[in-house]
C-alpha cells in the first residue's frame, strides 16, 4: 500500500513538472500579432553592408498618383511613396492639404539605387513626365499643391538639379522659362494609404484612364531602355 501511494505521489509530481514546462514554453497571452507594415513603414534601409547604398529624390510633378505610377516602372527605384513636402503643418491630412493652405505640395519621395540610375537620370525622366513650364497647375489640376518643385537631399543633389534645370531651359526652338522650384528638403510626410499605387490599384478611375496612363505610356517610350522589364537587349551595355 506505501508502495502503491509513493508510485502514485511520484506520478502525480511528474505531470505537474510536465504542465509547468509546457506552460512555461507558451507566450504570454497578452501577446498579440503585429500589424503587417504600410508601404511608407517599408522603406528599404540604406547603407549596410549586405545591400546596395541607397539615396532617396523627393519630386513634386503635380498629381502624385502621376509621378508614383510613372517611377514604378523604373530599374534601379527600390520604392515610391506619394506624401508631402515643402509646407508647415505637421502631419497634414489631403484634405488640409487640398486647400493649399499648408504651404505643401503633393509629392513623390523615391528610394533609388544610384549605381543603377543616377539622380540625374533621375531629374531627366521627371522633366519629360510634367510640364516645368506651368506654374502651380498641370492638366485639370491647379494649386499651388501641384506646384513643379524639386526639394533636394544634399548639396550635391541641388548642384545636379540647377545644371539639368538649366539644360532643359534650351530647346531646339530656343529658351523656355522653367518654374519648378529647387529647395531643400525639410520634411517628408506620407499620403493616406489610399493614394499609395494608385493608379495600380484602380486602373479603371476615370482620372487614371485620362491622365495617368498616358503618361505612363509616354515614359515606357522614351525610356524603354530604363524599365524594370525591358528586355535585356535593350538595357544599357548589352548588344
């Protein structure tokens, strides 16, 4: 009987030793899922030593849904979220900002890999995609929220900037007066998720059928060559 009890108290000690590891291993349930990132959160990180040094272009073109669908074709562009810059309110909403009262303008913010596409290819595929030469207004779209601008990152960025501002002043016709502004970036904030790939997103939007699609198509044309799917043949230094 002694025996049976210190087989069945041994017993009993070891389940509970069992339960309290299991219990143990398991997280605290409290513990929740994280949210999955926006696509402003998931901006590459530049500068380690497993991936290429990145830079980054912040781009006022007018339209943001424009200038987002346009560089998304691009090689060598990591990433490209539409936001605002150049203005003084904090964290302004597209409603506030559709006032033209914050001082903003509608932008693209690029994340791009400069051994594969310069700042300067950069600036010359932003030219041919708007019209420098209208002041706060491309298309249907007028403000000063669509204002041309180019708010650069460093010194050497602006000194890239005025130079190809200044070549594309000269035509074959003559001079043009270019207002796109060159000022430097202050701060950058992010459009609602909604507008992130929105031409993407809904390609049937009378909007993206009118304008943005063009010119879309008329960026696939000009520079064939630089885009993400263009055939190697195609791609520079190969024959």
């Amino acid at each position: 009987m002694l025996n049976r009890l210190a087989t069945v108290a041994l017993s009993t000690l070891a389940l509970c030793s069992l339960a309290a590891w299991l219990s143990a291993a398991q997280p605290p349930a409290t513990e929740k899922p994280q949210p999955a990132e926006s696509k402003a959160e998931s901006k590459p990180q530049a500068g380690t030593e497993s991936r290429p040094k990145l830079e980054v272009a912040t781009l006022g073109s007018g339209c943001f849904w424009c200038g987002e669908a346009v560089f998304e074709e691009i090689r060598g562009v990591k990433l490209v979220v539409s936001g605002y810059s150049g203005g003084d309110v904090v964290n302004p909403t597209y409603e506030q900002v559709s006032t033209g009262m914050t001082g903003h303008a509608e932008v693209i913010q690029i994340t791009f890999d400069p051994a594969v596409i310069s700042f300067d290819e950069i600036l010359e595929i932003f030219w041919k995609s708007h019209d420098p030469t209208k002041l706060n207004e491309q298309g249907p779209d007028h403000g000063t929220q669509y204002r041309s601008a180019i708010f650069y990152h460093s010194e050497e960025q602006r000194e890239v900037a005025e130079k190809s501002k200044q070549k594309h002043t000269k035509t074959p016709k003559g001079t043009r007066k270019i207002v796109t502004e060159i000022t430097k970036f202050s701060a950058f904030y992010p459009a609602e998720d909604y507008h992130q790939d929105f031409f993407k997103n809904n390609p049937r939007y009378r909007y993206c059928q009118a304008i943005v699609k063009p010119k879309v198509a008329k960026v696939r044309k000009e520079f064939k060559d630089q885009l993400k799917d263009a055939p190697e043949k195609d791609k520079p230094g190969k024959k």
